[in-house]
C-alpha cells in the first residue's frame, strides 16, 4: 500500500466514515509505517482540538443522526449531478488539500464551524418545513414510498423460503416497509439502497436481492452501478453475478464488464469479469481490450489469461 493513499484517507478514518476494509488496511500500514503513523496523530489531535470547541459552545452540538444521514444523502445526489472542474469538483475530489488548510489556520477553522451550524439551522427548517420527495437512482413506476425525505435504509431481509421482502428505512423516525420482489414500493427501496445506502451490508443485500430479477431494466441498471461505483469488493462481486447471463446479448452490461476488468482495484473482481467475457472474446472491443492487457497489465495472471484467450481466437486478415 502506498503512503500517499493512506494519507488521503486519514481523515475518513479519523471521523470514521472509512469502509471497513479499508479502515484495515490503514491501520495495518500504520502500524508499520512512522511517517504515516504520525500523520494519524496530527489529525487525531486536531479532530480532539475541534471536539474541545464544540464541547465549550452548547450550539455547536453534534447534529442528529437522521439530520446527518439526510445531510449526506442530499450531499451524494448534488456530487452526481453537479458540473465538473469547478470548486465543488475540486472539494469533492481533493478533500485533503482544504483540510489541511483547515488545520493549520484556526481563523478558517472557526469560520467552517460558524458557517456549517448555520447551515444545519437552515437545513433543519427546511427539511421540516418543505418536504421533497423520495429520492431514488431513477424514475419507477406506481406509488411513492412516502411524501418525507428517506434518509437511509436501515435493513434489508428476505423471509426464508418466501419471496416476501421487509426493508427498514428512516425518514423522521425508522419506518418499514413489507412486501414481495415483485411490489413495487420494495423494488423503490431496493434500488435505493443498492445505491445510496452508507452500510455495505444493507447494499450487499439489496444487491443479491436484485439479482434475482435482473431482466428489470431498472435492476439490471444498478447492478451495473454497483460494479462501478461501489466502494466493497463483495458488492461488486454480487453484481457481477447478477449480469453474468446478459454478457452475449446486453452491450451496456458487456462494456460493464470491460471497465470493471481495466479499471477494478480488486484482483478477484478482475479475474471473475475476465472469465466471464471469455464467451464473447471475439467481439472487437473484447479482443481490443484482451491486447492491451496481454501487452502491459500489471497482473502476471491477467496478461497470461490474455494471451491465452486471444490464442484461441482467428487471426483478423
């Protein structure tokens, strides 16, 4: 592991928003590497500075778990949506830089707590005063869910040997809501948590419940999603499941496939999008990409299933 990524992600396992495997990985190298340690314990400190603030001043007063997970919600859809290259691009993609701004001027410090309990007060009254609608990865058909704001699923369970379906989600307070794959009240829930949700577990469920259905454009859309975008490994080792039998007659699931094997940080999730590409090898795009690999992947494995692959295959007059 490389100091650079550790140190871009010691502020998320300082505030503890840190995936669990990578909060793992950080601390194993830590444990080995003085530089890196020593940076943990700078912003550590500085965390324990800002904790002493908010102790001393009562309306500096840690916000409420549903007001934050809405917070962060709200936060997730305008990164999706917003334009790229300006300010927000570069504070969405290169955090540690304002951190560390942050930590060594404490005049700027005092104006980002000032101006973030201001705007907790306006979210609040807005959130209560005027809320929206359910938000969700697309437009479904039928009923809403509800007429409040979801800020997060708490849970999702399959009956054992039934196809009943119970998802807990919070909006004001924890609600739930039961019904079959087929309701589609649970297939809203379930493509928002396969999406939105900060708990792996929750999205490793609605995942492998998406894959019982894959032929749904939807569902087959945010399996797609997940591949690329989750941060687990076992997530996208879910979806790619879930596709496997669209590799031959869906193009958008073959592309998928195609950058998860260039682009995935996980050997396995490679390895397992390699072989399943292996019935449609002849396909320009397939064959492009199999040369590029047998040519200069990193992975000795890879670029020998490279090579072995584009043996089999006619050669192009």
């Amino acid at each position: 592991m490389k100091c650079e990524w550790v140190r871009e992600n010691i502020v998320l396992q300082v505030y503890g928003e840190l995936a669990d495997d990578a909060r793992h990985e950080l601390e194993q190298h830590v444990a080995r590497c003085a530089d890196c340690a020593a940076e943990l314990k700078a912003e550590q400190e500085f965390y324990a500075l800002l904790d002493q603030d908010r102790a001393a001043d009562p309306l500096l007063k840690d916000p409420s778990p549903n007001l934050l997970a809405s917070s962060r919600m709200r936060l997730q859809e305008a990164l999706e949506t917003a334009p790229q290259g300006g300010l927000l691009h570069r504070l969405a993609f290169d955090p540690m830089s304002w951190l560390r701004q942050v930590r060594f001027s404490p005049a700027l410090a005092s104006a980002i707590l000032i101006l973030g309990f201001t705007g907790g007060v306006g979210t609040t009254y807005k959130f209560y005063a005027h809320p929206g609608p359910v938000p969700g990865p697309g437009p479904v058909s039928g009923p809403q869910v509800s007429d409040a704001s979801i800020a997060g699923i708490q849970s999702v369970t399959q009956e054992p040997g039934t196809n009943q379906i119970s998802i807990k989600y919070n909006t004001v307070s924890t609600q739930e809501a039961q019904g079959s794959l087929n309701d589609q009240r649970i297939q809203q829930l379930l493509l928002y948590a396969a999406r939105n949700n900060y708990n792996s577990g929750v999205r490793m469920d609605s995942v492998g419940l998406l894959t019982q259905n894959p032929t749904d454009t939807h569902f087959r859309d945010a399996l797609i999603y997940a591949l690329q975008n989750d941060s687990n490994p076992g997530v996208r080792f879910k979806a790619l499941d879930g596709l496997g039998p669209y590799v031959k007659d869906d193009t958008n699931v073959r592309d998928a496939l195609l950058r998860a094997l260039v682009n995935d940080t996980n050997p396995g999730v490679r390895t397992e999008a390699l072989r399943m590409l292996e019935s449609v090898k002849a396909d320009g795009s397939v064959r492009g990409v199999l040369m590029t690999l047998a040519a200069k992947d990193s992975s000795q494995y890879i670029r020998s299933q490279a090579r072995t692959l584009l043996a089999q295959l006619p050669e192009i007059d």
